[in-house]
C-alpha cells in the first residue's frame, strides 16, 4: 500500500455510521450547539492527538500488529497480548458486527425485506434475557462480513482496490450531506435561534439522577459521557499500524497517512455538525427518529427522496468501513500468532500473501457475534449483545489508548537511541494533554456509566489467565526482545 492507499484506510475505518446518528444522543445530553461542537472539537483534539503520537511509534516498529507490538515493545508480551485478546473478543470483531448490522439497517429504507423484525429463524430464548435468531438483516450482515473476508483473503491489491472505491464515494457523500446543508437546508430562523441560544444549555437527559449539564459539574460530566458516541464514531484512526509490514516505506507512510487521515476526518465531522446546526432546530436533533440525524437533515432538504438518498450513503459508508476493519483487524493477530499468542495457523501466509486462517477466524467470531439478542422484558424489544459488548470496552479501549501513549515515554527512557524516523509532535506536552484529557473521561464513565465500564476491565482481567495458560501450553519465545512479566 502505497500512502493513498494506507490513507485510504485510515479514513475509511474511521467513516462509518456514527456521523449520522451520535449527534442525537449528544444533544440531548449538553442540551446546546455550542457544546455540541466544543465536544466534537475536543474528540477531533484527541484523535489528531493520538495519531501524531502513535506516528512515532509506527515508525520505530513498522510490523504487522501496531499497537499490539506498541504495547508489547514498550512494557511485556502479556500488556501487548491483553489488547490483542480484547481486540478479537470485542472491539474489533464487535465492531464489525455492529457495522455491518448498520449496513443491513439502512439497506431496510430502500428495501424493507430487509429487517430486524423480519425473522427466518424467530428468537429462541436461552435465558429470559438473552436469545439468538437469524432475521434478514443479520443474513445481510452475514453475507456483507463473509464476502468481504473472502475479497481480502484473495490478496492486499482487491482489498485495498475496495477499500478506495469506497472511501471514495463515501468521503463525497459526506461532502455531499455538508454541501446540501449549508446551502439548500439552510434555515435563517433556525440559525438565528441556535445563535441566539449557543451556549444556553437545555438538556433533555441527564447524566445521572440529580446531574445534568445545566451545572458546571454536569456539564462537564455530560462532555466525559458524550465522548462514549463521538469517540467511537472517531475510533480505528490506528488499524493502518496493524498492516504495517504490507505498507511502502512504512517509517514514513505510517506516521503520515495517520496525522492526514484524523484530519480530513475531523474536518469532515466538525463540518457535518455545522450542516445539521444550519438546518435542523435543536428539537428536531433530539428528537430525530432513530437518532437519524443526517437522515432528517436530507429529509428537509429533499422531503419525496432524502431518507433513500441518505440509506444509499450509509450503505457505501458501511461497507467500506467494514473492509477497512476487516482488511487490518487480522493482522493483529497474526502478530500474535506469531509470538506463540494465539492460534498457531493463524501466523500463516496463504498463497495470496494474506493471513487467511486470521481473517477466517475474524469473521467467523464477528458472524457469532451477530447472532445473540439482548431482550428487554418492560418493552418487548430485543437488541445486540454485540452493542452491550462495545458499551462495556469503551473505557477499556480507551485505557490501552492511554497505556500505549504512556509507553512512548516509557520508550524514550528504555531506548534514548532508538531509530526514530518521526518524533511525536509537541512532545511531552501533546501527549500529556492526551492522557489528562483521556484519564478524565475514564473517570467521568467510572463514575456516571458504571454499569458499561466495569464489565469492560473484567473482561481485559480475564485475558490475564488466558495469557498464561496460553504460555504453558504453546511455549515460543516472542519475536522482540521485551522481557516477559
């Protein structure tokens, strides 16, 4: 992959279906534009933050893994292998589950065959609160994870050929919702208002009985929470580093097509958020249906077709989104099949140059993850047990975020002489500001959401007794010279 192409996935992992919707949930928490932008600001401060700290450390280990070998380098095979392990079990595989679901969503607007509701196997109850079944749209979730896993393992030239297509098209369909926005939505009465109320806050949700954002406490508390959307609609900005070893002069490509991609994505979001603010009242973005705040926005702007035309984008974006995890999430674990990590097959080529057994495995365990239904006895409704899955790692994720940027530090001290082709912008005040930054959010969903947050550290925990049991019973000495815990 040459730097477009690596660009290309930074991107493309990072759009997916979250520009359109977290905005709801976030309005209705800070209850004013101007807090709704002043927290997309500080998630584009964080992301932008991240890359160009991560750019150094891709560049001194420019090998298949990223932060795994980040992690792995900087403190112990065991730090590097409980990332990889909430890696596979959740964060990557869930999130691809949860993608490729969005896809099949929004392929129900233009189809409506296509539903949640519309079973081929009607939910079996395990327990009273969980089941599985197999509807339409989790077929279509299905297929959407095989076929791309199939495109992948036939070689980097078809991945990386979908992945640009896509970012593409869905990098002009995100243009294109900001473009319409601002101009055909736009709504003097209702910018006059926004203006006239920017930093009156009227939240619709609290952050915790008591608190909402109307404080100063709860205000800040409601940016910390808010984060959880924004962030993760944001995230995967570091898949690149995962493929490191199938990149062109990775020392100089990796640490660039980061720092250029957190930046034409944060543009884009903060951009979006203008468009919805131009408009939409603040009303119609609390109250959006689904939390589909870019379909109500192209709903306004063209009332017969918008919701269709806004489907189709959602779709693109979906799709390439999903490659771009689904091309670099397994080469994470070959690194670790590498080590003697993870499953031994999984450290193997196959004849297209591909780690074939990692991306099977990947999307064997994402289709898994696709199956189970979360079920709310009080409503009726059933959910995924991949979304309960990614609310419980996002403190987590974030965490290893913090640990990592932590061990470049580390690393200075360990390794004063290291080659370091890229050295991290600001430093040490960058990545301080990341850490408090980031720390304070943890903290704030310690606090706030602790019934998502410590299932999460659990989970993490239980890769402790993995790592060893995996040691005793598939002994091999890590490919870097950390010393083990």
């Amino acid at each position: 992959m040459n730097l477009f192409d690596a660009t290309m996935v930074v991107v493309g992992s990072m759009i997916g279906s979250g520009i359109f919707i977290v905005s709801a949930d976030m309005c209705r928490l800070l209850g004013s534009p101007g807090w709704l932008l002043i927290a997309w600001v500080l998630t584009g401060l964080l992301t932008v933050a991240g890359a160009l700290v991560y750019g150094e450390l891709a560049g001194m280990f420019p090998r298949a893994g990223g932060q795994y070998v980040f992690l792995r380098e900087a403190y112990s095979p065991l730090c590097g292998f409980l990332y990889g392990w909430t890696l596979f079990l959740v964060i990557q595989t869930g999130t691809i589950a949860a993608v490729a679901v969005a896809f099949a969503r929004f392929a129900g607007v233009l189809f409506p065959w296509f539903s949640e509701t519309n079973y081929l196997v009607a939910p079996i109850h395990l327990t009273a609160k969980y089941a599985v079944s197999l509807s339409t749209a989790q077929l279509t979730a299905i297929v959407l994870i095989a076929g791309l896993t199939i495109s992948n393992i036939q070689g980097l030239r078809y991945g990386k050929l979908v992945q640009n297509v896509f970012t593409v098209a869905k990098t002009g369909a995100l243009l294109g919702l900001i473009v319409l926005g601002l101009t055909l939505g736009w709504n003097s009465d209702i910018v006059r208002e926004h203006l006239s109320t920017f930093w009156t806050r009227s939240p619709t949700v609290a952050v915790d009985e008591g608190l909402t954002a109307v404080s100063t406490w709860g205000l800040i508390a409601a940016l910390g929470v808010a984060q959880v959307g924004s962030l993760f609609s944001a995230d995967s900005w570091h898949v690149i580093s995962f493929a490191a070893e199938e990149v062109e002069n990775p020392r100089r490509n990796l640490p660039l097509s980061m720092a250029l991609g957190t930046i034409v994505v944060t543009g884009l979001y903060l951009l979006a958020n203008f468009a919805y603010l131009a408009g939409l009242s603040q009303a119609e973005i609390q109250t959006a249906a689904n939390d589909r705040v870019g379909t109500a926005l192209m709903a306004k702007v063209f009332p017969v077709v918008g919701a269709q035309l806004m489907a189709g984008a959602i779709m693109v974006s979906t799709l390439g989104c999903n490659n771009g995890l689904i091309l670099s999430g397994a080469r994470a674990y070959y690194a670790m099949a590498r080590d003697g990590l993870f499953f031994q097959k999984v450290g193997t080529l196959g004849r297209a140059k591909t780690p074939v057994w990692g991306l099977a495995l990947q999307a064997v365990w994402a289709i898994v993850l696709v199956l189970p239904r979360t079920f709310d006895e009080s409503s009726g409704k059933y959910g995924n047990l991949y979304g309960d899955l990614l609310d419980y790692v996002v403190s987590a994720a974030l965490l290893f975020y913090i640990v990592t940027i932590c061990g470049l530090v580390r690393l200075r001290w360990t390794r004063p002489t290291a080659d370091r082709p890229v050295r991290a912008w600001g430093y040490p005040w960058i990545p301080a500001l990341y850490v408090v930054g980031a720390s304070a959010i943890v903290v704030i969903l310690v606090l706030y959401r602790p019934a998502t947050t410590w299932p999460g550290l659990v989970l993490v925990g239980l890769g402790v007794p993995v790592y060893f049991a995996w040691r005793l019973l598939a002994p091999s000495s890590p490919s870097s010279d950390s010393n083990p815990p």
